[in-house]
C-alpha cells in the first residue's frame, strides 16, 4: 500500500527530492532510527512513520562483520516480502549495505519489532522494471533520486528463509 497523499507526505516527499535532503539525510536519519529502535527495543522506527522501514542486519562484504543499517522499504504482500532500494538519497555511489547484500544475500531484518531470516535477490531486466514501476507509485521522490545519477539504483526483494 502507497503512502496517502496526505498534506504532510507530499511536503516529506518534496523535501526528500532536494539536493540540501541528499546531503544531510544520511548523517542523521539513519543514527536516529537506530538508537530509537533500541531504546524501544525494536517497536519503533521514527523515519517508519512518513515510509515503512526494517533495520537490515547483513556481514559485511570485506569484514564478514555484521552490518546493522536502517532502510526505507517497501513491504510486499503485508510482510512476506520487501524491496529495499539502493538510492542512497540520490548520492553518486551504490550504498554500503548493497555490497555487502551481493556478496552475503543471507540477512535479517527486524519488522515491526519482529527478527525475521531474509534472502535477498538483486533485481535485474523485466523483473527489476516491473518492481522499479511499483516503487515510483509507492515513493515518488525516488524518480529524481535516480534523474541526479548515472549509475542505476539497485533493487532487491528480501524474502523469508
């Protein structure tokens, strides 16, 4: 289900398109969600408020490391799948997590407060079109995310193991 077209979403999803957003979003929203879904013991998730979100645990793809990361995303079927997509609010390179999502595809993801086993699979030709038109419909702002780039965003469906 898209975001409403509420008042206060079409203004997020302007505000989200600016260059000044790209710059200053990823030094603080990925910080907060994860220490306020700490501190609420993983009920809660602020920027899962205006878009849905699962925090993303992956190893690292040099470290072997667990990698904690905040996403957006867009849930299929009520749950039992999300595309998570690699915009990194429209910046020049691939997210972290993308790389590290290529080489380790087993995860996990913390939804609605729940830790769920995930295998992700990185969408490619008709399938990645067809999935790319659905999350324009769900977020907008994703458009001129991918309008500011050359490389193409990446899009990966995360299923249950």
């Amino acid at each position: 289900m898209a975001p409403g077209t509420t008042l206060p979403v079409r203004l997020m999803q302007k505000v989200s398109s600016t260059l000044l957003f790209a710059r200053i979003a990823p030094h603080f929203i990925p910080a907060m969600d994860k220490a306020v879904h700490r501190l609420t013991g993983g009920k809660v998730l602020l920027s899962a408020r205006m878009l849905p979100g699962v925090i993303l645990t992956v190893r690292g793809a040099k470290s072997g490391e667990p990698r904690t990361t905040p996403l957006a995303c867009m849930p299929e079927e009520g749950g039992a799948s999300w595309l998570l997509i690699g915009s990194n609010f429209g910046r020049p390179g691939h997210p972290a997590w993308t790389g590290n999502l290529l080489k380790n595809p087993d995860a996990d993801v913390n939804w609605q407060g729940r830790d769920i086993a995930v295998r992700a699979r990185l969408l490619e030709g008709a399938e990645r079109a067809e999935a790319w038109r659905a999350v324009l419909r769900f977020w907008p702002p994703y458009a001129t995310y991918q309008a500011r780039i050359e490389r193409e965003i990446r899009l990966f469906r995360l299923e249950r193991r």
